[in-house]
C-alpha cells in the first residue's frame, strides 16, 4: 500500500504554495491555517502571510494588530494569537527556528498531537503520525472500521507511517481523503488503495466512518451599527479585533431594525439582528475607520446587512 500511495500522491498531489520547499515555518503556518479552513481559502492567506511575516523572527517582532488584520475572514482567532505567541517563544529560546523534536513542539503555544505530527512528518520527514478528519476517514474506511476509536486510529497511522517515507506517506493519506475519499461521494474507481479497501468491498463507504451529531444551540445576538457623518463607526476592541456594540439586549438610544443574518461559530448558530441609529451613550467605544482595522467575517456581514438594509 505504501508504493501506491507514494506514486499516486507523486503524481496527483495539488500544487501548493507550502510544498514548494517544506520548510518547518511554512509547514507550521499552513498546518495551523487549515485547520478548520479549506486549503482553497487557505491559498491567499498564507501568500500574503508569508510576504508579510516571511520568517519566525518577522513574526515575533510583528505588531499584533497587523497579525490579526491578515488573518481577518479566516475565524478562530485563537490560532493568530497562539502563531505570535509561540514565535515569541521561538525567538527567546530557541533562534527563531522550529525544534525538530515532538515534546519541545508540544509546549508551544497552539501545537497539539496532530500539528507536531504533521510538522514533524511533512518538515523534518520524521516518522510521526498524523489523525485529521480526512485521515480518519481514509484509514476507517480501509480497516471496514465502523465505529470510533481515535487510539486504534492513531495506531495504524503510526504503523503506516513508519513503513514508508513520512513526508510522502502523510501527505498522501491527507490529500487522498481530501480529494478522492471525499465524504459523501469517494472516486473509489480511481483510488489507488481500491485493492485493499474493506469499505470498497462491502459497499460500506456511506456508513464509515459514522456520523458524528451535535445539536447546534441557537444564540440570538443583537448588534448596533452606528456611522459617523464622516463614514467612520463606532466601535469596540475585543481580544485585537474590532467589533460593533453588542449584546443580548439592545442599547439606549435611537436604533431601527436593518436587517437580519444567521452566523455559524464553533458549534453553536447566532440569530443576528441588526440595527443602525444613534447610541445614547458611547462610552467604551471609539470612531474607527471600517477598513483600517482587524475585524472578524461576522462583523463584515453585520456591516453588508446594515448596508443592504
Ligand atoms: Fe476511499 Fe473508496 Fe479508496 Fe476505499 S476505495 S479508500 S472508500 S476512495
């Protein structure tokens, strides 16, 4: 299986800006920008992140509302935080590089199994294991397995990886499940792993891996966009981005309904509502021109309602 996998992921393999030169910083980078985020998406952002902050010691001298501005749209912000905390951390103890050892990548701030893995494995060609979603998926559906165990997961991952060049070996098991062993629809015909696949056998694609629910709470937020004569609005900082006066119940002062959206965080779903008009106190906020700040894909949504409405 490790012959077909190589030769497929040579031959198939999506030419990304981070496989240019599988230097750890890059790897570093992309691995913490996909999660939770479609390499398509990804693309520019790692482009203008790299221009911007082209190394660790760029990105622990970097002024963290410029971080934040390039990550702007992407979410989970937690992830911008923890890039600059830990490439502080690299500069202070370890000469702005990445440590090519799994406990030394697991204290930084933001890596937990799978990052070290993949950084360990993709960057440094070490025998790591990786488990993301679509590895799950490939290797689940190999073994016919049905149910959940990350352990007998991270297991055959391991051995797999151990029997082949890592860096080729991850890499191809990731991009198969992204583009082949897709969710709902695997290319099974096209697959180089058909020959050994127990799901392809048994006509289990559908059923493997199962189905994980989780009930999605529903959170009504109410948001008060307020404009200055001279364009610019009044607005708050939050944890580096910026953000329109919020809250569960609407402030004082001269507001109309604008309009409405729905905004999907994590696991729960935020009703928003939107309002514009006047506050009848401003205190806690400052005029900030829209464009010049970091602000989150909702608040850009919140502004597009405000506009249309
Ligand atoms: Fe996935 Fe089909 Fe390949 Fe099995 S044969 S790994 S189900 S694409």
């Amino acid at each position: 299986m490790h012959e077909e996998l190589t030769v497929w992921f040579e031959e198939n393999q999506r030419p990304l800006p981070w496989r240019a030169a599988y230097t750890p910083y890059e790897i570093w980078i992309s691995e913490i920008m996909l999660q939770q985020t479609q390499v398509e998406t990804v693309v520019p952002y790692f482009e203008r992140w790299i221009k911007a902050f082209p190394n660790v010691h760029a990105l622990a001298a970097a002024d963290e509302q410029a971080v934040l501005k390039l990550w702007a749209g992407l979410g989970y912000y937690s992830r911008a935080r923890n890039l600059m905390a830990a490439a502080k951390v690299l500069a202070e103890s370890h000469r702005s590089a990445l440590p090519a050892d799994y406990e030394a990548l697991r204290a930084l701030p933001g890596i937990g199994q799978y990052t070290a893995g993949a950084i360990l494995s993709i960057a440094f060609n070490q025998p790591y294991p990786v488990v993301d979603g679509n590895v799950r998926r490939v290797l689940s559906r190999i073994n016919g397995w049905e149910d959940e165990s990350p352990r007998r997961l991270w297991e055959a991952a391991e051995k797999l990886v151990h029997g082949g060049v890592p860096r080729m070996i991850n890499q191809a098991v990731m991009e198969l499940g992204a583009t082949v062993c897709s969710f709902k629809a695997p290319r099974c015909l096209v697959c180089p792993v058909q020959r050994v696949c127990v799901a392809f056998k048994t006509g289990k694609q559908q059923e493997i891996p199962p189905v994980k629910k989780r009930p999605a709470t529903v959170r009504v937020q109410l948001f008060a966009v307020v404009q200055e004569r001279n364009g610019r609005f009044l607005m708050k900082q939050s944890r580096g981005l910026w953000e329109f006066p919020m809250g569960g119940e609407l402030p004082e002062g001269k507001l109309t309904h604008a309009g409405s959206c729905r905004h999907t965080i994590t696991h729960h779903r935020l009703e928003v509502q939107v309002f514009q008009g006047t506050l009848a106190s401003k205190k806690g906020y400052q005029w900030q021109e829209f464009e010049a700040v970091p602000v989150s894909s909702l608040t850009r949504k919140i502004l597009a309602v405000a506009q249309v409405g």
